[in-house]
C-alpha cells in the first residue's frame, strides 16, 4: 500500500458538540473531497462533554481523502470570559473594564493553555494570558 501523505491542513473553531455541515464546516472540507458527516460524527462524539465551548480543531487531509484531527484547547479568550462571567470584552479596554480576574485564575487558565502555547514556562504562559486579559478590558488584581 502506497504511504499516505497529506495534501491539506485545515484550521477550524467548531462549538463542542455541534459541528454539522453547514458553513463554517461544510465550505471549508467540500473542496477537498472528504466525507463531511463522518468528520461531524467523529468531532461530535469526541467533545459531546465539554459543554457550549469554542474547540479549535486541526484536520489533516491525505491524498486517499482519508483524515485525522486533532482537539485544541479553547481559545485563551473563551476561558478568560468564563472564568469572569461576561459575553464579550471590552471595544474600549484602555478605558472601560469589564471585568477582573484574580492571580489564581490567570494561572488556571495558563496551565490550561500551556500545552497549546509556544512556551513551556508557566511564568511566560501566565504573561501571555494577561496581555489577552488586558487587551479584553479586564483589570487584574493581585
């Protein structure tokens, strides 16, 4: 049998649970000739757990239009607005806050993050998830 090899990667954010074939799924895996609804099923069944959660996904196309993918964890933006409770962030952060988030709570989320960030210190994860705390309009307090 001849080796795979793969001739697409494809980026998407998908709520868990609820992928169907319908945009932003659908138009981004039709071009490259893979079965839609096996891919729907399969992300399905794997994040039916995890609630209303944004679960960044990485597909790998191959040239038999088989795939694999694999689960990212949510974006440091989606934690940081559950963890404060709010919808969105802040359209003006330098001036109107929205919210607070404590030490402790920076740190759960960076651990969370680091295995999907480009560092494998805690100290530098901790920094990255403030400058998006900040960037969101979210004070935090020691």
């Amino acid at each position: 049998m001849a080796k795979k090899e793969v001739v697409a990667q494809v980026k998407l954010v998908i709520p868990a649970g609820k992928a169907n074939p319908a945009p932003p799924v659908g138009p981004a895996l039709g071009p490259h000739g893979i079965n839609i609804m096996e891919f729907c099923k399969q992300f399905n069944a794997q994040t039916q757990n995890l609630g209303d959660t944004l679960i960044p996904v990485v597909l790998s196309i191959y040239n038999d239009r088989s795939f694999t993918f694999i689960l990212k964890t949510p974006p440091t933006s989606e934690l940081i607005k559950k963890a404060v409770g709010i919808i969105k962030g802040s359209s003006n952060p330098n001036k109107d806050k929205v919210g607070v988030l404590s030490s402790a709570q920076i740190e759960e989320i960076a651990k969370k993050k680091l295995q999907d960030l480009n560092t494998t210190s805690l100290e530098a994860a901790i920094k990255i998830v403030k400058g998006t705390a900040k960037s969101m309009g979210i004070d935090i307090k020691d």
